[in-house]
C-alpha cells in the first residue's frame, strides 16, 4: 500500500456553476496557500483551471461533453474517493455534496469528515426516513458546517446536534474588478426599469413566479427583465414566456462565468427561490449596490437583508405581492437606493479573509 502524508481532501461530485461551486472555489484556493497536500475530488474538469495549481486534482475519465445524472456523478466520485482513501487512512475528508454517501463512508473506511451543508433543510429533508437517517448520520463528523444562524437554529432543532456557522467568503475585490468588462448586451434601454434573475433553472428557484408578477404588470410600467441560468426548467421559463407575449421584456442566456458585469447593468436583482442557504446573488448584488426583492424563504435572504432593512422581502409563491413590490420600487428608485447602500455597508459580516480563516482553523485541527 502507497503510503502518503496526511491530507486534506475536499469533495465535490458535480460542479456546474451554482453558488457552492462559488464557495468551494474561493475556500480551496485560500486553504492551498496555508496547506501543504490538497486534493480535490470531483466527476467535473470545467473548472480546473480556477482552482490553485497546488491542489491536486481528481476527475472522472468520463468526457464532460456528455450530460450524466448527478447521481451517476455521485457514484463515480465515491469511487474515487475510495480509492484516494485506501492509500491513506489517515486523510481528512471535506464534503461539500452528497454528504450522506461521504459520511457513511467515513464510518465504513473509519477517515475523519467535516460536512458542509449547503441549502435549507426545509427543502431536502421533508421525507420522514431521511430525517431520522440524518439524525444519526450528522453525529458523526468532527463538525457540520452551515452558512447562517437562520440555517443552523433550524438544522440542530430538526437534526439535535450542534452545526457550526462560517458565513460564505465574499471576494468584493473580484467581483468589481469582473463588473467592469462591458458585455455586449442591447437588450436593457436607459428609461427602462432593468431586473435581473441570476438562478439555476430549478424548481428550487421558481422562475414562474417572477414571470407571473412581470405578466401582471407588463403593461403599465416600462420593464426588462434579464434571467440568466442553466438547468431543465428552461424550456418550462420560455414556454411561459412564449405564450404570454413576453418575449419583448424578458431576455434568457445561459449560465455566464462573468455574471457581475450584467448585474452592474441593471437597477434591482430579484430572487424567487423556495429554500436556500445564504444566497451569494444577494452577497453580489449588494457588493454593486443593487437594490434587491427577495422571497423571504428558509434559509438566508432574511438575514442578508436583515429582515427588510436592505430590501423588500415577500412571500414565497406570492408573484401578486412582487408585482406590487417592484412598481413600489419603480416609483423611488432613489430613495430606495439608501436600503442597498446599506446594505454595501454590512457586507464586513462575510468578509473572505475572515470566514476563510474560520475554515483553516477547524480543519487544521485534525491535520
């Protein structure tokens, strides 16, 4: 048996460009320059190229040209996860997916694990099996981490245990120095009231909501709505879209690996999701001063805007009550624009060195 030095392994199955994607990035790039023997493991090679060249990276043989199920992607990661484990028992591994299967295995090969929960359970752990299989699975890692105290009080009170709250690492530096690429965009007109949607195309996220209140008042306010994405929703959003003439107001691209430059454009960024952990859209958009509408759904948006006083929060499905909250906004664009100013002015809470020092310390604990 090869025999290798004590190591951290971060793991990651799929990556497709959502905000954990985001986070795994900017935290595996902070911990390589604090720590020797790296490893990422994941089934996606479309990102090598952000992560620090000194972390070694394990990807699938499959070609990325094709689509695979996630949990295809899951099971070929925990292949090679088993594998990178079996030439060190001595590994810490670091799960950011799949955290059930992750966790088993550490019992199964005895490996130390932290786990970090990514999304609301709200939205994931309805079914009565899966919670009492995850309140014994979740006792079991050296720490579960979350990314806001909305999410760990709802965690530990349905799951009994005590999770860890480290906030998502905000690089504000990056995200204005992307902002400033202009893109070739000509859908937006300067008397336009300019939304934007920046979401995967989920049911999690439900676009239709924000079509249906766009619909509602389509015709009395003077309104572009830019919706950027990816996922199998997409032909249900242009479907919608299609069929109620909206064609000429709501513009969909898919996923941009610059999406700052498009936020800078517009006047108010909008999210209609149904559950979240701490959505870093909201993070971005108050970074450029944008003013935001959000649902105030479990967990995050809430907290972010502290309950309000950043932006206008609503119900979840309620496309009525944003109809009414965007046309509120549209009247005083600029006495509204105080909320994102202040809310610029408490980003210090997610600031990247510091939360990304909170992930160094704990894992450097078991290393």
């Amino acid at each position: 048996m090869e025999n290798i030095e004590k190591g951290l392994i971060l793991f990651m199955p799929s990556m497709e460009g959502g905000g954990v994607e985001k986070n795994i990035i900017i935290i595996a790039n902070y911990l390589a320059k604090n720590l020797k023997n790296i490893s990422l493991i994941t089934f996606d090679k479309k990102f090598n190229k952000k992560f620090n060249k000194n972390i070694k990276i394990i990807n699938s043989n499959f070609s990325n040209q094709k689509k695979y199920s996630k949990y295809f992607k899951y099971l070929i990661s925990i292949y090679l996860l088993i594998k990178e484990i079996n030439k060190s028992k001595k590994a810490l591994v670091f799960c950011f997916q799949a955290n059930m299967y992750c966790i088993i295995l550490s019992k199964l090969f005895n490996f130390n694990i932290i786990v970090r929960s990514n999304s609301s359970p709200s939205g994931w752990s309805n079914n009565y099996f899966k919670n009492i299989i995850f309140k014994i699975l979740f006792k079991i890692p050296k720490f579960v981490i979350v990314n806001s105290y909305i999410f760990k009080k709802e965690l530990d009170k349905r799951f009994n245990i005590s999770s860890k709250v480290i906030y998502n690492p905000l690089d504000k530096i990056a995200i204005l120095q992307k902002s400033k690429k202009k893109p070739n965009l000509k859908f937006f007109k300067k008397n336009d009231l300019k939304l934007i949607n920046i979401a995967r195309f989920t049911d999690q996220k439900d676009h239709l909501t924000l079509l249906k209140a766009i619909n509602r008042i389509k015709d009395v306010l003077k309104i572009k709505l830019l919706i950027i994405g990816y996922g199998s929703n997409k032909k249900l959003i242009k479907r919608y879209i299609y069929e109620n003439s909206l064609k000429k107001i709501v513009k969909v691209i898919n996923y941009q690996d610059n999406p700052y430059q498009y936020l800078k454009l517009s006047d108010c960024l909008i999210l209609t999701s149904l559950f979240e952990g701490l959505p870093n859209v909201l993070l971005e958009a108050l970074t450029l001063k944008k003013f935001i509408i959000s649902t105030d759904c479990p967990t995050g948006p809430n907290e972010i805007l502290l309950n309000g006083k950043y932006g206008f929060l609503f119900k979840i499905g309620d496309y009525k009550q944003l109809s009414t909250l965007i046309l509120k906004y549209s009247k005083n664009k600029k006495l509204f624009y105080k909320k994102s100013i202040l809310g610029f002015k408490s980003l210090n809470r997610f600031d990247y060195k510091n939360n990304c020092e909170k992930y160094l310390k704990i894992i450097t604990q078991f290393l």
